[in-house]
C-alpha cells in the first residue's frame, strides 16, 4: 500500500513538472505573439492568403514549400500552376509575379525568371566587341550572376552553352581555332 501511495505522489510530482513546463512554453509563445516577434516568412505567407482567399491551408504550406526550395509533387505543382502561385519547371518551382507581388518581392521573381534570351546575347556580343574574343570563363563570368537564381550550376552551364551554340548557328559569333582548349569566340 506503502509502494502505491508514493507511486502515486511521484506521478503527480512528475505531471505537476510536466505540465509547469507546458505552461512555461506556453507563456513564452503568447509573449512572443504579442511582442510582435513573427517570423518573416509567416507574414509572407499572410499576404499571399490575403491577396488569394481562393487559397485553401494546403496550398499555403504547399507555396511554403516552394519558397524555402523543398521539392513537391507534380500533383501540387500543378494545382499551384492552375491557381498562376508558381512558374518554372518542377525541379526548380518558383513563385509567380502575382505571388511575388503580394510579397512585395518583384526583385526576387526577375532574379528567379530570368531575363529573355536577346539579353544574354547582346551582352555577349557587346562584350565581343569592345574586348575582340573572350573564352568560355570569361563568357561565365559575364553571364553566371545575371542568368535565374532557379538554375543549378549545371543548368547555367547548359544555358550558356545553348546560347552561345545559338548564335554561333545564326552566323553571329564563330570560333578563332579548332583547338577546344585555347580557342575563343570572336564575332564573325
């Protein structure tokens, strides 16, 4: 009987701790509420629900996902496409202009669009004509930080690669040698 009672006395030590603890936390997240001390992304995510009332919790958390760069299914990314949320290729999702306008982070959507392909390319030929040639890393260099943050390394290789494949096709642009190592792009 003894055994039982002091059972009883140390669960009750133990749930009166437990639940001090509870009311601890509980009291710092109120304090935080109400110092104001919202996390960042949570009122952005306000906006979005604000701006779009279509939206239901899933597609919140859904677009959440899609800020921070976690992947999601096709499924979601389409239905985030059919609501015009996100734009980009499933591998890298991006948020739309309305999304990012309800965020007030347009910089951020031309950074993750990208700019049109004319762009890229004048500025190569610009470059060309000013310094005569350039190699591959000199093209990079001018280009890398200009092409979408939504694109991997290897995707902003590929990306120069087609550009400059393009323009060598329209007779704009050729090689100075056969040499792959040393050779430069002139304008032709």
């Amino acid at each position: 009987m003894k055994a039982i009672i002091i059972v009883v006395i140390i669960l009750n030590l133990v749930f009166c701790f437990a639940c001090a603890k509870v009311s601890a936390e509980s009291d710092k997240a109120i304090k935080q509420f109400n110092d104001n001390e919202i996390s960042e992304s949570s009122k952005q995510e306000m906006h979005i629900l604000y701006d779009h009332p279509e939206l239901n919790l899933q597609d919140a958390f859904l677009l959440d996902k899609v800020q921070k760069g976690i992947h999601i299914e096709k499924k979601d990314a389409d239905r985030l496409r059919a609501l015009k949320l996100v734009e980009g290729r499933l591998g890298s999702l991006y948020l739309s202009a309305s999304a990012a306008k309800s965020i007030e982070d347009q910089a951020g959507y031309i950074k993750n669009k990208g700019l049109d392909d004319q762009y890229y390319k004048t500025l190569i030929i610009e470059y060309l004509k000013q310094y005569t040639k350039a190699n591959r890393k000199e093209i990079d260099r001018l280009l890398w930080d200009k092409l979408p943050d939504s694109l991997s390394e290897v995707q902003k290789k590929n990306k120069i690669h087609n550009l400059l494949t393009s323009m060598k096709n329209k007779n704009l642009i050729e090689k100075d040698s056969d040499n792959q190592q040393k050779s430069n792009w002139v304008l032709k």
